[in-house]
C-alpha cells in the first residue's frame, strides 16, 4: 500500500514524500526488490540511485527488475569510490588488525557477549556480534533489547573484544538498521555514518537488574526485593496462624462445657477442727515481740556493707575492626549498546578484626559486717497439736466431738460434701459441691452435669 502510495506521488514529483513511504516499506521489508528498484527511480543523489540498483541486482538479477537495474548500472558510470559493498557479508569484517595481545593488566573488566531476540521471526538468542538475524536476515534497530545470559562466557578472542570496546552500534538516519561503530557507511542501505546522529544507548545494571533473557524486563526503579521477602516471612506468618488457629480451637474444645444427664448414687462427707495449744517457745530475733521474755543477747551479723578499699591495674583484649586496603569487585554490568555487556567494578574496603591488650583499673571492694544486737526470748504461742476428723458416706454430717485441756482450744474448721454420679455408661465420679446443694438432692435423682471433654462433671446445673 506505501509502494503504491510512494509510486503515485513520484509521478507527481513530490519527491520528499515518495522518499519517505519508501522508507517505512524498507523500514519492515528490507529486502522488498520493488521499493528498491522506486528508490533507484525517485532518489535524486546518484550515489545513493547506484546502491539502490545493486540492491536490487543483489536480490535477485533474475527478475525484470533486477534486469532493469542490470542495464541501469551498465549504463551509468560507477560513482567515486564512497559506496559501500551494497551485499555486505552478515559481519563487518573489523578493518583494524586483532588488538594487542599483550593487554597484561591483571583486573581488566570482563567482557561478555550478551543476546538478542529478533521480533520479526522469534528467533530467541541470537548472538550480540550479529547485526542481522542469521534466520529471516532482519537488521536490529533502536528497539533491540540486549541481554546476558547467566551461563556467558568471557569474550577472550582478540577481535571480539576489540569490536565490543569500539563503541556503541550507530543507527542509520535513513534506514534505522544497526551498524559497528567502525563501519562508515549503513550495512544496508549505504548511507554514510556522518549522517546518522542517534545511536544505541550504554547501560548499567547492578547485578540483580541484569536482564537475564529478553523477557521479564526489570523496571531500573525496582521495587521488587520488598515483596519477595514479605513473600518469604509471609508464609511463616500463615503458618503460625494456623498452629494458633489450630491450639486456641483444640483449647476451646477441651474447656467448652458440656451438658449430660446423670444419676446421684451416693454421698460422703468430711468435717475436721484443728487443735491448737498454749506451748511456750524460745524464739531469736532483732527485737523482742510484745508479750515476750527477755533470756539473752549477743552482737550478730545483721548484714554486710560493700566497701570501696583501692583499685588493681589489669590488662585485657580488645578486638577492633581495621581497614586494612581495599579491594576490587564486580558490582554490576554495563550494556555496552553493541552487543557486548562489560563487568562494572566497584571498590570496597577490606576489614580485619586486630587484638590488642590495654590496661584498665579495676575497683576493689570488701565486704564490710555490720553489728546489731540479737535477743534470746520465751514466748507463749499457740500451736497446731492435732486434728480431729470425722466423715461418712451418708447424710448426716456432723462435727467432730473435742474434749479440750485447760491450755487447748478449736481452730480451723473444714468441711466437705461430695455426691457420687453416675453416667449413662455406668462411670462413678464423686463431685464435691456445696452444703445446701448436698442437702437438696436426692439420691437416685437424675440431675443435669456439666462436664469436660472427656465426661468429667465439672458442676451441677
Ligand atoms: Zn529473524
Ligand atoms: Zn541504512
């Protein structure tokens, strides 16, 4: 449709025009025999109409187009000597002989050959010294996309590196193609470097931004290390989520109430009154209580004071961290816009961790006792000297019977009700309760118990 479009307004001498429809057509079909033969036709430099005409001859000198360039450049005399070999071989040949090979210096950056994807043909991985996809013998362009596979091995042949280090690939003002810094004139079309004024661009990379494959292209402002950890800990967090979710549920289970049916079976009871006696004592202490007798006194240790008497000079090591130098490492890569990706090297200091003694003082204290005066007394006290006990398995409870001395009297009471249950599996289990719940039921009565998980009563309803 261009040509077409191209082929009309070169009728009508707008030659501006025409010139730039054949540009899109030869932009996308380089090899488009008919768009070169209109250029040969409508380009007003002769140059550039001679390389037009071996273009199409190179094609295909078969055809009648090509016949007519044939005859053409047969006609025509060959212009100075500027033209390009319009049927370039796929790789420049490097005009410069193979670099020194004496380049001794021990921490030259290492150079790699990353890879291309053509995106007219699919072709995945094709070489970064090769300008034109070796399948469909498409040209790359300003949208190439360079990447350096992880498996890369170090550009060492001389030649190679001399091509990677020359420069970033030039692109044709008149056909966009991609050309070696070296080469004067567009691989394809024959245009002359000094026309063109964009090129392709060098990049660096930190190591984790390297583009790996023509895929997945990382965005420089990567905010991708945040997620991928949170990603990490995250499923730990869901983890422990789920033990929690899982034991507070297993606790809910156990301690959730439970409601059955039981039988009262029987009932026990115990009662029990502590003793107590008038018993004089002897007791020490820092001071006599009210109601005691004074046997003696002695000066005792009541405690001891920490007392600053001088310090020791000691030695001990201490360890520190000192830069020792630095060192050189690769911190990153750098698209060289050719092809080519070179290590970028970064300084960083070297630390080593040093011991040495130093002197310190260090304080000295002594313990110092402090001297009070310790009573010996009598004192009458009362003391638990036995406890009555009295219990049954029926229903008449009662308290124990006490036949107090003089010096004696009752203490501490207890008391304790306990029916016996029985579950619809004939389980016994004794359940204390309280006096008027013991005194109202009845036995053979079925009551409703709250149990554990495991059918323990817990409590009468
Ligand atoms: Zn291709
Ligand atoms: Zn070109």
């Amino acid at each position: 449709m261009f040509l077409d479009m191209a082929r009309t307004a070169h009728v009508k001498g707008q030659t501006e025009q025409a010139l730039s429809l054949i540009d899109r057509v030869l932009y996308t079909e380089p090899n488009n025999q008919a768009a070169w033969l209109l250029l040969a036709e409508t380009t007003p430099d002769p140059a550039r109409r001679t390389q037009a005409y071996e273009r199409v001859v190179a094609i295909n000198p078969q055809t009648a187009a090509g016949k007519q360039a044939v005859a053409a450049l047969q006609a025509t005399p060959a212009p100075p000597a500027t033209s390009a070999p319009p049927a370039a071989p796929a790789v420049p040949a490097d005009p410069r002989p193979p670099a020194n090979a004496d380049s001794a210096a021990p921490k030259q950056p290492a150079v790699r050959e990353g890879r291309w994807d053509c995106r007219y043909c699919g072709s995945k991985g094709v070489r970064g010294r090769d300008i034109a996809c070796p399948a469909c013998g498409h040209v790359r362009d300003k949208e190439v996309r360079f990447y350096l596979p992880e498996e890369a091995d170090e550009v060492l042949d001389a030649a190679l590196l001399q091509r990677a280090k020359a420069g970033v690939d030039w692109l044709c003002a008149f056909c966009g193609t991609s050309n070696v810094a070296t080469a004067e004139q567009c691989r394809q079309c024959g245009a002359s470097k000094a026309e063109s004024n964009q090129h392709q661009a060098e990049k660096t990379y930190t190591l984790d931004q390297v583009p790996r494959s023509a895929k997945a292209p990382k965005p420089t402002p990567a905010p991708a290390p945040p997620p991928s950890k949170s990603g990490g800990c995250g499923s730990v967090v869901a983890i422990a989520a789920v033990l929690l979710l899982f034991f507070v549920g297993l606790g809910a289970w156990l301690l959730w109430p439970r409601s059955s049916e039981m039988a009262i079976t029987g009932y026990s009871w115990e009662r029990t009154i502590a003793i107590e006696e008038l018993q004089t004592v002897t007791e020490e202490g820092w001071e006599i209580p009210a109601g005691g007798r004074r046997l003696s006194e002695r000066q005792a240790v009541y405690g001891y004071n920490q007392v600053l008497t001088g310090y020791e000079t000691r030695t001990r090591n201490v360890s520190e961290q000192v830069q020792v130098g630095t060192e050189t490492y690769t911190c990153g890569q750098r698209d060289l816009g050719n092809g080519f990706f070179e290590e970028v090297q970064c300084d960083r200091p070297v630390y080593e961790t040093r011991t040495r003694s130093e002197t310190y003082e260090e304080p000295i204290y002594q313990a110092v006792p402090i001297m009070r005066t310790s009573y010996t007394y009598e004192i009458d006290r009362w003391r638990v000297v036995t406890t009555r006990r009295v219990g049954g398995s029926n229903r008449r409870a009662e308290w124990p019977t006490l036949n107090l001395r003089d010096n004696q009297r009752a203490g501490t009471r207890t008391e304790q009700y306990i029916v016996v249950l029985e579950d619809g599996n004939r389980r016994r289990y004794e359940l204390e309760v309280s006096q008027a719940q013991w005194e109202a039921l009845r036995e053979g009565q079925r009551v409703e118990v709250q149990t554990d998980a495991f059918g323990k009563p817990i409590s009468i309803e």
